[in-house]
C-alpha cells in the first residue's frame, strides 16, 4: 500500500553534497567543449566526459551510487543519441540505440550472478546461519587475545565462500566481534578492540581477491573480460589463481596487526566460555539453516567443478540456488522476508557500470585513453612483469580516491583491457596473456587496505569507534605495500610459470 507524507512534514531527501554534482557537470561540459582531439569520434569525446563525470561523482559520493547510475544512464541516452554513431558517423545514433547500450550491462550474466548473491547474502542473515558458522570458529579457537584475532581472520576466509558479499559478511562479525569485546570486559578503544575490528574489515578486503564470488567488483570484470575476448574465468580458475595471494596476504594480516597494535593482555580470562555461551544461546540449528547450508555446500561444489564435471555456469547454478530457497517446502526465505535485505542500489550501479565500460570501449574512447596511459608509462615494449608492476601501482593511487571498488572496476577494467590490447598489438609487443593479465589487475582493484572511506566494509567497522582513522591508515599503508610486494614475488614466480602474464 503506498504511503504519504504526513501534512506539515518535509519529504525525506537523499543526501547531495552540491559541490561535488556542480563539479561533475561542469567537468562533463568542459571535456565537451574542448576541441577534440585527432582520431576520437564524437561519441567517444562524449564518453570521456561522462567517464570523468561518474568519476567525480564516486569519489565524492555527491549523490547515492543508485541515483548515479540513473543520472548516467540519462545522460548516456541524450549526449550518445544525438552524436553520430561511432561505427557510421555519417548518421547520429539515436537514442533508442544510445539507450539500449546504457542499458545492456543489465544484460550482462555477471549482472544476474551480482543479485543472486545479495538474495544468498539475505538467506544467510535471516536463517542466522552466518552467525552460527562465525560462533562456531572463533569457539574453537581459545581465549588467548592472538588466537582471537586468527580465529576472526579465519572467520572471514570461511564467509568468503559462503556470503557472496563484502559488506554483508562485515555487517555479521561486526556484531559478533563487538560482543566479544564487551563480554571480555575489554575497553572499546583499546588496542585489543580495534585490532580485531581492522583485522575483520581487512581480512574481507584480502579474500575479495581469493574468491570469484566474493565481491560485485569481481563480476564487474568477469562481465568486461566475456564481452572483450568471448570467454570467462571459472571460479576454480580464479581460485588457483588467487588464493596463494590471499594466504600470505591472511599471514601477513595477522602479523602486522599483532606487531602493530600489540593486545594489552596475552589471554582473556572466560572468554571461551563467553563464546560458547553466545553460541548455546542460538539453540540448536533449524531446519531453515540445515537446508540452507545443504544448498550452499551443494552450489560450492557445482562451483568448483565448473567445466570439469559439469558444463553450467557460475550464474546458472546461483540462480538455481536462489529458486530452491523460495521454493515453498525446501526453501528458506519469503519475497517480503528477502526483498527488504537487498541491496537494490548495488545491484543498479553494477549494471550501470558494466554499461559505461561497454560504451567506452564501443565509442572507441577507451583505445584513444589507453594510448595516452601507454606512451606515458613507458609500457610499449615493456616486458609483462613491468607491464603488471607498472599498472598496478597505478590502481592502487587510483583506488585513493574512490569510496566503492565495484565503482573502480567499472570505470578501470575496460581501460586496462583497452592498455593491454594496445601493447600486445606493438611491434616489438610480449605475447601476453589478454585474459590472464586482465584478471591479475583485477586482484589489485580489491586492495581497499589504506583508508576507511576506501571501502564500504571499512566503513562498517569504523562506525563502531573501536580504532581511530589514524590506526587504519598506519596498518593499511603496511598491508598495501605488502600485497603490492607480493603482487611482483608471484607475478615473477607462480603467476608466471601457470602462464598468466604471457602464452
């Protein structure tokens, strides 16, 4: 039933910082406006602009990404409709065909895997089975404050698998965590507490990267990498590319927080019982959660063997998934229960994004960029490991200033693809690897280590005032640098040897 606004009250408005949308348009009018340069078409002119213009509007959250991303679409429709088509610039687009390319990431399978996951994520969080599994392992784990922070680490791998989202997995432990930490009798500023509560943010941010179905920016480039080259990336693929990152990246996790923001006791007396008390409480587990957690061990393993024992896709078998927890008798959740766990604007960003890549590399605007990224950085002629290094670093200052790494990949994945095809198409070109390229890059879009707005799981535990900003940036700087040295060791070792850099 639809609702009104009581008389004599305001409407609720979303929060617009002005200053970032007045300069997001101005910015999109001045690209406009200048001459265009030798070999750009119009239409890609255009979406240099609206690039530019999504860009200021991510990193300065001016406005909801959801609102964004219907802003986008709008201008996508009108500035691509009116400016000759890019393929046959004797005639405008039109913008019926200019709205249909603003909408095709919606099209996009990746899209669909991004959704079913919120609805596991939703499944997860009203059968409680995530709390469940989280009590469980730090129960196990003993009282000593170190063992703590590696049971909360291991947490955070095991979700990975199971809660196909960031924040999602972070909105469960932070509750959990903080219970730790008040049933300890343990202050909520010490260094104890936010030990744990970094380690728990970063140890989401580390197994991004581990797991294909961990995170929407995944999606974001398995979409970019299927249109670009006709083929996709399984999730054991991913898997055995990834994970030797995520362990040591878990290792050095540990080390550094422990090192760095040392607990103030070496054990907390009662607090295994505590634990266990939590987890007593919760009862016995429900048919809902024994028939959850048989379709999620079922959907990992239709995951894992995706193309060795079976010929369906990772978003085929999700989707699946999801049919079976409404399915009335075996499933788990209702519509109304799920609807209102859904993160409506994530998934709308996400289609958004997939599309303004998509013009991007259509309009030929991503070409015309990654010419200029390649003559700049010295990458023509470089060798594949220097390629890596080199355009690594360059998403880690980028990821600065962005609030959203699904928001990152959209705008940075087709430019990097766009790079890459430009160098391997040199003369004196490496024979590289498109696709496994593509992917390594895609692992440093995760790293979120340095700054608390870098990521919204960040923001999840900085909200609970157990650390201030200072400690984050101090352990992240360290991560970072950490994740990028590991970056070079396998990029020159295992990376190399399985054939990801070059054929």
């Amino acid at each position: 039933m639809a609702t009104s606004t009581p008389i004599g009250s305001a409407p609720v408005r979303e929060p617009v910082h002005v200053t970032g949308l007045l300069a997001a348009l101005v910015s999109l009018v001045l690209v406009l406006l200048l001459p265009r340069p030798e070999g750009l078409p119009v239409a890609g002119q255009i979406m240099l602009g609206l690039l530019l213009f999504s860009v200021i509007l991510w990193m300065t959250e001016a406005v909801d990404y959801a609102i964004s991303a219907v802003l986008i679409t709008a201008l996508m429709a009108f500035l691509l409709g009116l400016a000759p088509n890019a393929a046959k610039p004797e005639a405008a687009l039109g913008t019926t065909a200019a709205l249909t390319l603003a909408l095709s990431g919606f099209a996009n399978t990746a899209l669909a895997l991004v959704g079913a996951a919120c609805f596991i994520s939703a499944a997860m969080t009203l059968t409680g089975l995530d709390k469940r599994i989280a009590l469980f392992i730090l129960s196990q784990v003993g009282a000593r404050t170190k063992r703590v922070v590696v049971g909360a680490i291991l947490v955070g791998i095991v979700l990975s698998f199971l809660v196909p989202s960031t924040t999602a997995r972070v909105a469960c432990l932070v509750p959990i965590v903080m219970g730790i930490i008040l049933a300890f009798g343990v202050d909520q500023r010490s260094r104890f507490a936010g030990l744990l509560m970094i380690a728990t943010a970063q140890a989401a941010s580390i197994w991004n990267v581990g797991v294909k179905t961990a995170a929407a920016q995944n999606m974001v480039a398995i979409g970019f990498i299927e249109k670009a080259f006709g083929q996709t990336i399984t999730w054991l693929d991913w898997l055995i590319a990834a994970a030797p990152w995520s362990i040591l990246m878990s290792i050095a996790l540990y080390f550094v927080m422990t090192r760095m923001m040392p607990p103030e006791t070496e054990e907390i007396a009662g607090g295994k019982d505590t634990i266990r008390q939590a987890l007593r409480a919760l009862g016995p587990m429900t048919g809902a959660e024994w028939r959850l957690l048989a379709i999620m061990l079922a959907l990992l393993g239709l995951w894992a063997t995706e193309k060795v024992l079976h010929p369906f896709d990772t978003s085929s078998t999700t989707i699946a998934a999801i049919a079976l927890m409404f399915t009335p008798g075996i499933g788990v959740m209702g519509w109304k229960q799920a609807q209102s766990k859904i993160p409506w604007g994530t998934i709308v960003l996400f289609g958004t994004g997939i599309s303004l890549g998509t013009a991007l590399l259509q309009t030929q605007a991503a070409a015309w960029l990654a010419n200029i990224i390649v003559a700049n950085l010295g990458l023509a002629g470089a060798s594949a490991f220097m390629i890596l290094a080199l355009l690594s670093l360059f998403l880690i200052v980028v990821h600065l200033g962005f609030a959203s790494a699904t928001a990152l990949a959209s705008a940075m994945v087709p430019i990097m693809i766009s790079v890459l095809q430009r160098i391997a198409g040199g003369p004196d070109a490496a024979p590289l690897n498109l696709i496994g390229m593509t992917l390594l890059l895609q692992f440093v879009v995760s790293f979120g280590f340095i700054l608390p707005v870098n990521a919204p799981q960040n923001m999840v535990a900085y909200g609970t005032d157990t650390f201030s900003a200072k400690d984050f940036v101090r352990t992240g700087l360290v991560l970072t640098v950490i994740g990028y040295a590991l970056v070079l060791l396998l990029g020159a070792t295992y990376w190399s040897w399985m054939g990801y850099l070059t054929h």
